[in-house]
C-alpha cells in the first residue's frame, strides 16, 4: 500500500510525464527516495530549483495520495503504473501518456485489436446505424477485439452499447475521476462495461475537479490506445477531428465514415476524407482490409494449413520427408508398419494435402 501511496503521490505532480519521472528516478532511486529525501539534498541531485522539490508541495501531495487510496480501496478500483506489465503498451508509444491510469473492470488494454470510435454528440440516424453495423460486422469478423470511446452522448455511446450488444469489450475514458461517472445519464451503460468484461478508465483522480481541458486531453488516450480511430459523425470542428489529429500525431490510422456534403454532422468526416488525413469507410470490410486484420474465416483458413496430425500421420510424413518418392510396401516394411495401415493414413494424409500419391504406388511429400 505504502508502494501505491507514493505512486499516486508521485503521477500526481503538476506537469510530471513519463519521460521526467524516469529521469527523476534513474538519479533518486525511488518514487519513495523522492518524497522522504531532504529538499537540499534533492535540489542538489537533481541541479533543479523547482517547486515540486519544495517539501511542502511534496507533503501536499502525499496527503492527497493518502485520501485518493482510501477512495481506491472502498471502490475496487484498479490502478496502472506505467511500469507494470499491465499498462497498454500501446499508450507507452504516446510522448505524453500519463504515469498512472485509474480503472474499473478487467479489460486487457494490449487485446491484439483496438479500435477507438468516436463521433458527434449529435448523431443522426445514418450516423447511430452506420456505427451499430460496423461495431457488430467487427465482432462478427475479428477475434481479441476491443472498442474504445469516451462515454459521451452520440456516437460514443452508440458505439458503446453496439459493442455491449455484441459482447465485445469495450472501454470508455473518462474526462474525470471514476466518484462520478460523466455524463450522469450514462451512469448504467458504464456499469454494464464494467459488468460484461470492459472498463472504465481515466488519468484523473477523484479529487480533480472536472474542467473544458479534461475532455481534450482525454481525447489523447483514446487515441493512443487503439491501433486506429474511426470517426463516424463530426462536424467542420469538434472532439472527434481533435481525437482524429491526435492518432495521426501518434502514427495511427485514421479511417471516417463520410456523408452528403449537405449534411452539417458528415463535414468534418468528408473534410478529413478529401484532404487525405482520413481513409473513407463504408465497412467493417473497409477497416480490416487496411488494417491488414485476420478476419475469423482467414484464421480457419490458416489453421487449415497446418492440421493436426496423430503420431502414425506424422511419423510416415516424417519418414517420406526424409526418404521421398517411396512405394507403399517400402514404407510398410522399413517402418514395421501393416501394408493396410499405412495404406489408409497415406490417403488421410492425401487427403490433408501433405503427401501426393505418385504413379506405382509411390508417395512424396507435398
């Protein structure tokens, strides 16, 4: 607990990033080392004057680490370190990933899929339905696959229920602390998250007071956690295109889903379309085939290529690998085996593919 205290304490330090605390703690040892070492002497390891070494800020910050763990053990929530072996790896790859996550469920953030879907908060008809099918034609196509959005009204939410619909895990990040779920109105969806294999996640603590900034800078996990992000409905300005500029800036593919040119919530997908900052989407289809996915018929299909075999398949394959273009009786003889027992597996094995049956009953591997 003592372990945790400090490092809710230490992530908690205005403007602190991954990359200031590793240098802070390859020179002082310790997320511990940091807040029980002497101001002079931290000022002088360091060669800094910052406030953060000042002990009264670093005492301040140890009393509300104290308060947020007590939150932590009532509520069952779950914390990622970025040095455990559980933080998204994904999210390591963003230059301005936060050190601690504060989650509820047991989602796996490194699922081999990860899509971010995100949109307007003003969906339409086309945009709800398009969003439904592409979340549910997903599901249908790929394996380990988990959606991510920000529990907002929209698409978000549309994209949320649709993955709850079909039992894929979903996670939605939050712009504040989980001692209140935002919006209020989606209070039941994030316990069905939770419930039914997702999370809900955040970088906030429960004492942070919710501000407009939170949802910008939320917008970067999302982004950074999935391998893509699609968005379905935006307009010319919005979260959405903010979400979309943040996955490009991390090397992530951008896909949208685009909508008449008179239609205000399709601009900002149809803009990011035309100027080459967005593929255009019209499938689930679409977003595997860029992505490069292994659908569920191609991974059968793949399995298909290596079947399995019983130990007398692969000792005759063995042998014929090593000896090819052999006749039965030779094989039946050199490997003491009844001329009608290798007779029959020769033909199961012909009929896997792996052996090709050769005039005068000779076989050779495939």
């Amino acid at each position: 607990m003592q372990d945790l205290l400090y490092k809710i304490a230490f992530a908690s330090i205005r403007g602190m990033g991954i990359e200031l605390a590793q240098k802070l703690l390859d020179v002082v040892g310790s997320e511990k080392e940091f807040f029980s070492m002497p101001e002079e002497q931290l000022k002088q390891l360091t060669g800094g004057r910052s406030r953060i070494y000042k002990q009264d800020y670093r005492n301040q910050q140890i009393r509300k680490a104290e308060t947020e763990l007590k939150f932590l053990q009532n509520n069952n929530i779950k914390l990622l370190y970025y040095t455990d072996k559980d933080y998204p790896t994904r999210l390591l790859e963003a230059c301005d990933a936060p050190l601690l996550l504060y989650a509820s469920g047991s989602c796996n953030l490194n699922a081999r899929h990860m899509i971010s879907i995100v949109g307007t908060r003003h969906a339409t008809s086309y945009g709800i339905t398009m969003c439904r099918d592409i979340v549910r034609d997903l599901h249908d196509r790929i394996d380990d696959l988990v959606i991510v959005s920000g529990l907002a009204y929209g698409i978000d939410i549309t994209a949320h229920r649709a993955a709850l619909t079909t039992s894929t895990p979903t996670v939605a990040v939050m712009p504040r602390g989980l001692n209140r779920i935002y919006p209020a109105d989606h209070r039941n969806d994030a316990i069905n998250i939770v419930r039914d294999g997702g999370m809900v996640l955040t970088d906030y603590q429960s004492q942070d007071e919710i501000h407009k900034g939170n949802f910008l800078a939320r917008n970067r996990i999302i982004a950074a956690l999935s391998d893509c992000t699609l968005v379905v409905e935006s307009a010319a300005r919005g979260g959405a295109l903010v979400t979309a500029s943040l996955a490009q800036n991390y090397n992530r593919d951008v896909f949208a889903v685009p909508g008449r040119v008179s239609d205000e919530f399709s601009r900002g997908c149809n803009k990011l379309i035309h100027n080459n900052q967005a593929l255009c989407i019209t499938s689930a289809d679409d977003i595997t085939s860029a992505m490069r996915w292994d659908t569920k018929s191609t991974a059968a299909k793949q399995l298909e290529l290596f079947p399995q075999l019983n130990d007398e398949e692969q000792k005759i394959l063995d042998f014929l690998k090593a000896n090819s273009d052999s006749h039965i009786n030779t094989i039946s003889s050199q490997m003491g085996i009844p001329i009608y027992k290798v007779m029959s597996t020769l033909v199961d094995l012909d009929c896997k593919g792996l052996v090709i049956a050769l005039p005068g009953s000779r076989y050779a591997p495939h």
